[in-house]
C-alpha cells in the first residue's frame, strides 16, 4: 500500500482567474505551464457569473465593484434566505474569534456562529443551532462570483443531498454565506486523514456516501436547466452526523446546454484530478463532465487512495491514470483496494463498483452513464450486498 502523506503545497494552488494563491485546505486545482499557454490562446476571461443576470462585477480598473441592489430586491429574489447584517454574524461567530475557525479554503475562511433556532438571529455562541459561515477573503477577486454563484443556485433550489444554504450577508465589502452545519467535515478527510484512534471509513458507509452524492449529483442534472456542479470532489462531500453526503461549493457551477447543444464552452476551472478529459483539453464542458469526477472519487473510495498525490512514485501519481488497468480485473482490483476495509465486502460487490468506476471514467463522455444510472448501480450494488438493507418481502 501507499503512504498517504499531506500534499506540497505547490498542489494546493488554486486557480481561480489564473491568480494561483495558497490556501490551507487540501484543495488542488493544479495547471501545467503548457496547459496555461493553451489556456491564454484559446480561451478569454468569462466574467460572466454562472446564475447571475447582473453585469460584470469589476470596473475598468478590474477592482471589484459592489452593484448593490436595494435590499428589498435581493429579498424578494430569494426568499426562502435570510440576509443576515454583518453584525448578527460578528455576534455569532464572537467577532470571528480564532477558537470558533472551522477551516479555510478558497474562498475563505469557515467560522462556526450560532443562531436562535426558530428565529434564525444570532444567539449567544453555545446556545441555539450551530452554523457555518464562509467569510470572503479580501484577497479573493473570484470569490466575489462564488459567493453569487452560491446564491443564485442555493437560493432557488434544495435537496437533502446539498449541503442547505441559510441565508447571506453583503455588507460594504464584507460578503459571506451562511449554511447549515455539517458536523462530520468532509469525504476527503474520513478517507485521507488517517487518525490511529479512529476506525477508518467502513465499506458500508463509503457505499452511503457514494449514494448521497450521486443523488446529489442526479438531482441537480436533473433539475430545470440542468446545472453541471464542475468542481465535484471529495472534498467538496459534506458529511452529517449519519455519514449522509452533502454536496457543497457551487462557486464553479454552471448552466448546462441550451437546447440542442451538447455542450458550454466555459474557461477551464476546477481540480487537477478531478477535471474530465475533454473539459482540459477543449473547455467544452459536459453534463458528463461532472460524472467523470463522480468515477475519480468512487476511485478514491475504492483504493483508499488521493486523486492526486505527489508523494507517490512517478507514474502513479494520477490515481486515474495509475489504476484504471487494474479496475477491469477481479485479480488486480484486489491489489489496489483500500487494505483498511479488508473483510468488509464481497469482492463481487467491489468489481461491480469498479465497472461502475470505469464506466464513469470513459474519455468520450457520451459514452459514461447518466448520474441517475449511477445512482441506480449503487443502489443496487448496496441492495445486493447488504441484504439486510433489501426491503422486507413481508413489509
Ligand atoms: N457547512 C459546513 N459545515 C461544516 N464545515 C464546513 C461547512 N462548509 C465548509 N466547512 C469546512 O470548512 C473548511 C473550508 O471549506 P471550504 O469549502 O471553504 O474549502 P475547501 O472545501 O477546503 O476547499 P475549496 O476551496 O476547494 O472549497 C473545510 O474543512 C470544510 O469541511
Ligand atoms: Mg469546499
């Protein structure tokens, strides 16, 4: 087996507007010189916001500029949020104090804030429901758009497989987003972050998650317009206290085609890793875009193993890369599974997800299955092997 260490933290770059900056959260969104170059020569800044009708959010001096609409216009458009002022969120995070820092990624940092339940207004930190509150980072000019992106798509539709977005605050230039708070962190660190004291992640509960997510994931195809997530990863897989997934970060979400097209063009934006093939090398993103990351992560799921990992030897760092020959054998599939979960599952109920994983992992997209057929293998996959789970004959 490999040794799972943290990644240098050249992987943690992110790239958002092509401005690399460091983050401490685990995320890698990772360009090669060439793949930049190619970036410049046939792709154009979009600054276009995903979900957003309102106009570019830069001036011409490309300082960010804040198009406030009056506050009565922002809560029609979204009413079922709540538009918190930047003091109800100093009151419930004690002014952003260090012990309430969940964690940081791109887009900031993540406070833990407590509100009254029934009335959603800030209370005394320990008393009401516990919250998390992403606060924009001054230093963040794509941030601004997230935070728009989130909006947009939170404030219109729901489900019990995205993570439940509460409410906003836009004051001056503080922006921020409120969220239900989801206790057991994320995916990536249940699979990656190996606690000695912990028992890692059980078959059955990687199977739960792969579900939730591709739920999640279905759902969102499925919805109106179809939106394509674009940043799908095992970090972004929320957990609650039953290791039910959650998906988050619409920041990089998009639209999906028009009516008789297969396809947006968009800048290229998302994870090293995760990123589908054609979307790297075209920009033309896919509805199937998103099923490709679906495959890396039941990828990871399976092997125990980061998408990305620069500690490992040369020729083995692409995970996809790596062992995709070994998925489309019983035999060499037994090499590459998670040795913490030994036992676990039937090898048959491990190759059936595997397929599943290839099948995902297919370079033409037209070629993967929909995320609803995904989900509909899972579920079988999960049904089969646990038949505890099966519907009673007699119920
Ligand atoms: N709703 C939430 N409930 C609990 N913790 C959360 C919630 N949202 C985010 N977090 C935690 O806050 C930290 C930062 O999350 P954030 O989504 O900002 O960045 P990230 O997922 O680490 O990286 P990226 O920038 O790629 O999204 C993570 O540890 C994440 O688990
Ligand atoms: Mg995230």
């Amino acid at each position: 087996m490999c040794t799972i260490n943290e990644p240098p933290s050249i992987f943690r770059q992110v790239l958002y507007f092509f401005q690399p900056f460091l983050n401490s959260s685990q995320n890698i969104t990772w360009v090669t010189p060439l793949f930049l170059q190619f970036l410049f020569s046939h792709h154009g800044f979009d600054l276009v916001p995903p979900f957003s009708a309102s106009p570019s959010t830069h001036n011409s001096d490309g300082k960010r500029f804040l198009p406030l609409p009056p506050p009565d216009a922002r809560t029609l458009k979204w009413p079922n949020l709540v538009v918190f002022s930047f003091e109800d969120l100093k009151y419930a995070t004690r002014n952003f104090k260090s012990d309430t820092l969940i964690g940081e990624g791109g887009f900031g940092r993540v406070y833990k804030g407590w509100l009254d339940e029934n009335t959603l207004t800030p209370t005394k930190p320990g008393s009401g429901i516990v919250v998390a509150i992403k606060r924009l980072s001054k230093k963040s000019s794509q941030g601004f758009q997230e935070w728009q992106s989130e909006i947009s798509l939170l404030g219109r539709v729901s489900h019990p497989n995205l993570v439940k977005l509460l409410g906003y605050c836009w004051d001056e230039d503080e922006f921020l987003l409120v969220y239900e708070f989801m206790p057991n962190t994320h995916l990536w660190n249940h699979l990656f972050l190996i606690d000695p004291d912990k028992e890692p992640l059980s078959w059955s509960n990687r199977l739960k998650i792969a579900i939730g997510a591709a739920r999640g994931l279905a759902f969102l195809h499925s919805s109106e317009n179809q939106v394509i997530h674009r940043d799908f990863k095992s970090i972004n897989i929320l957990l609650d206290a039953n290791y039910n997934a959650k998906l988050s970060d619409f920041g990089l979400a998009r639209l999906g085609p028009s009516e008789g097209n297969t396809h947006v063009s968009t800048r290229i934006m998302g994870t090293y890793g995760y990123a589908a093939p054609e979307y790297i090398a075209t920009g033309n993103l896919y509805v199937k875009s998103d099923v490709y990351g679906f495959g890396v992560v039941l990828l990871e799921i399976l092997t125990g193993m980061r998408a990305l990992d620069p500690e490992r030897p040369s020729g083995q760092q692409i995970l996809v890369e790596w062992t995709k020959p070994c998925l489309s054998s019983k035999k060499k599939l037994k090499t590459i599974m998670d040795g913490r979960i030994e036992g676990q599952y039937s090898l048959e109920a491990a190759f059936e997800a595997a397929q599943l994983t290839l099948k995902c992992l297919q370079s033409d997209p037209h070629l993967r299955p929909s995320m609803e057929e995904v989900l509909e293998e899972l579920e079988a996959i999960q049904l089969v092997h646990n038949p505890q789970l099966s519907p009673s004959p007699f119920s």
